[in-house]
C-alpha cells in the first residue's frame, strides 16, 4: 500500500517527481470534507465494494434548499474551486476569482459545491484508492463514465438534502457532467451553464486522446499501472508529461503560442548546439526553444499533482462520452432540455471548436444563444479570463432567477 505524502501540501519542484502525485489516505484533508458511500454499481456492471467522495462546500445552504449551485471540475481539476494551496492541496483554487464572497458565484448569496469526480485523485474512489486487498485498485480499475460520474454526484446531493439545483455549471468536462444532468434528472436542475464543451466527443478527440493514453502506456514505468511503490523518480512521469504536451497544444491556441514564444530560444540554451545529457536520455540533446521549455515546465508540473491511471480513466470517460447514445442521437437529448441553458464557447478553442457550441445552441430548447469568450488563450480561457466568464455566470445566474420568479407568479 502507497504511503501518504508527509507535508502534501503546496507544489514543490526540487527533487525528482513522485509516481503519483495523489492525494492519498493520512495526508492532510485539507478544505475536503468526504461521504462514504457504500456499494456502489457503475454502467459497466463492475461493483465498488464502497466509494468515497471528496467534496468541498463554500456559503451556507437555504432553509428550503433553493440557493445550491454546483460547479463542476475538468479533466485534472479537482474540488479546490476556490481557496489557496496549503496543508492538503498543491494549488490555489482553480476558480478562486469566480467563486468567494462578492464574487460572480457570491457565496454570500448561494451555496457552492464541488466534489472531486470518480476515478479521480484526489480524495474520490480512484485509481490509487484501496482496493478489498489493501492495495491500490491500479491496473485493477475499471472503466467509468460521465454517466458514472453523474450518479456519485446524485449520491452527494442526497446527502446533502439537495432536491434542485439553482445552477449547474463546468467547463469542458464539467460541462458533459452538466449535460449529463439535464438530461438524466431535468426535475434536478433549474439552469445550466456549459463553457467549451460538447454534446458528443469528435472524432479529432478521440484521437488526441489515444495518443495521450498511449504515451502513458509505453513508459516502461508504467509497469502496467502498477507503479505505486515505485521510488520518486522511478514512476511514470516521462510518459504522462509527454500526454500533457500533446494536450497543452490543444489547450492553448497557435497564435498565442506564435506571439508569446515564436522562435525564441529559452534563456541561456542555443537549439543549434548540442550538450551531452544522462545516459537513459540519450547520447545528446540540444538546446530548447521556449515553446518547448514551457510545455517542459507543465509536464513537470502535472506530475508533481495528479496521477497516471487517472489521467488515462479520465481521458477515457471522455472518449466514451455521447449524450445522444441510447436516447436517439444527439438531437433527441438535446431536445429534452427546457431548463435555462447558457453555452458558452470560445473563439480561439481548437480542442472543443465553437461549432460544437453552437450546435448545443441550436438544439437545445432551453438555450438562449451561443455566447462567444474572445481570447488569444484557446481552450484555457476558461481559466484565464476571468471577467468574461464571470459575466456568463451572472447571465445564467439571472435566467434561473427569472425562471423562478415566473413560476412564482404563475
């Protein structure tokens, strides 16, 4: 059984990386609160002996349960929206300028969920949970999907005496979570907020992803997805940092990549020398470009807060993702969401391209237009431009008011 991580806190970068860089059972909890579920049986058929969800909550919930908005995390997101990082958690709140007091999500006024999904790595039933065993599930995990996801969510919302969500929001993952929930419970949800999402993953997708999923699977310290012994160091960082700079360049566009870095070389390395590196690396390498030096830096920094078998189970579930499968095509679920929805694409994303937003516009009864993020960020701009998306989550905030309002006068 893995250790916990003495001190796991704040991201660190000296050393060699971790095998996992999960949160694991003993390290702090941090803002985590967490509800044990039980049995638990996912679409596949598997059956979890138990699942445990880690959850944080910010504001104080209506007598009447009316005032709960519930955000939504992406791929290696997690239940940290907002807060910084300390004891328990390696980063700052990834919404921190969206979701606090005065803020666009004012948890003075509502009350803000966000549970860290299954699969997940950080404090939910993942990969590097223990199995019956005692070991971590590892190679042993099963294959989960949004829907899988969506139903653990149900769980929490129970247990937190959740009837109907006033907002339902999240970007790119999150986003297929709040489709996801319209469609499956529509008495659940009053409004929802999508942003950089899809109603189905593309073909370009689904490759992107395999490419990233492979790139894990070939590093020899995989070790099948049985690597958590491994010595910092010795896991598979190689191979999940080469699957994050192929899904960086999806996450940030080509022009801001061309203006910020363009064919600059990285501080004091010239890419027309050679320099000899450690043995396992090869005979040579050359200097850097900057562009290079910077996707460098976000593989590292992946390693040092998530986990492998994570990011292959989540990465997976989205592939698998189709809100139209078993319900008639995408047009026919889509057509069954009346709830206020708001979509939001943005311009410049090439992973999750405006026209699949402007398709869930079109479709979707309870959209009101395609709402358009400018931003040079790509698919990123969803954690960079804080001003625009907090004016969409105001926007999505007011049409639920207004929805309530009407059927209070009806």
């Amino acid at each position: 059984m893995p250790q916990a991580h003495l001190g796991y806190g704040p991201l660190e970068y000296s050393g060699p990386p971790p095998a996992t860089a999960a949160w694991r059972e003993g390290d702090p909890p941090g803002d985590r609160r967490f509800l044990d579920l039980g049995q638990t049986q996912i679409e596949s058929g598997f059956v979890f002996p138990s699942v445990r969800v880690a959850y944080e909550t910010w504001g104080t919930l209506d007598a009447d349960g009316s005032n709960a908005v519930y955000v939504a995390h992406a791929l290696t997101g997690d239940s940290h929206v907002s807060g910084d990082d300390g004891p328990g958690h390696a980063t700052g709140g990834w919404w921190s300028g969206l979701v606090g007091p005065g803020r666009p999500i004012d948890t003075d006024r509502y009350f803000v969920v966000c549970a860290n999904v299954l699969g997940g790595c950080q404090g939910t039933t993942g990969p590097v949970s223990a199995a019956p065993d005692g070991n971590p599930w590892g190679s042993r995990f099963p294959t989960v999907t949004v829907g899988d996801m969506v139903e653990v969510e149900r769980e929490l919302s129970d247990h937190l005496g959740i009837d109907e969500w006033a907002l339902m929001l999240g970007p790119s993952l999150g986003g297929m979570r709040v489709l996801e929930w319209m469609v499956r419970y529509p008495d659940r949800v009053r409004g929802g907020l999508v942003l950089g999402s899809t109603a189905a993953v593309t073909a370009d997708q689904i490759g992107t992803h395999t490419a990233q999923i492979e790139a894990i699977r070939m590093d020899p310290k995989f070790r099948g997805g049985d690597y958590y012994d491994a010595a910092p160091g010795d896991g598979p960082h190689r191979g999940m940092g080469l699957a994050r700079r192929i899904a960086h360049l999806t996450y940030r566009s080509e022009t801001e990549l061309d203006l910020r870095f363009g064919r600059g070389a990285q501080s004091g390395e010239d890419p027309y020398s050679q320099e000899p590196t450690p043995a396992d690396e090869g005979a040579s390498v050359r200097g850097r470009f900057a562009v290079e030096s910077y996707l460098d830096h976000h593989a590292d920094k992946l390693a040092r807060r998530f986990d492998a078998n994570t990011y292959i189970a989540l990465t997976e579930a989205m592939t698998l993702f189709d809100l139209g499968r078993g319900r008639g095509g995408v047009a026919s679920a889509l057509a069954t969401i009346h709830a206020p929805l708001t979509v939001v694409g943005i311009d410049s994303d090439r992973l999750f391209p405006l026209r699949l937003q402007s398709e869930l516009a079109e479709l979707t009864p309870g959209a009101d237009e395609l709402h358009v993020l400018r931003s040079p960020y790509g698919h990123d701009g969803f954690l960079v431009e804080d001003d625009q998306v907090g004016a969409f989550i105001a926007h999505g905030l007011q049409r639920v008011r207004s929805q309530s309002r009407g059927r209070r006068s009806a």
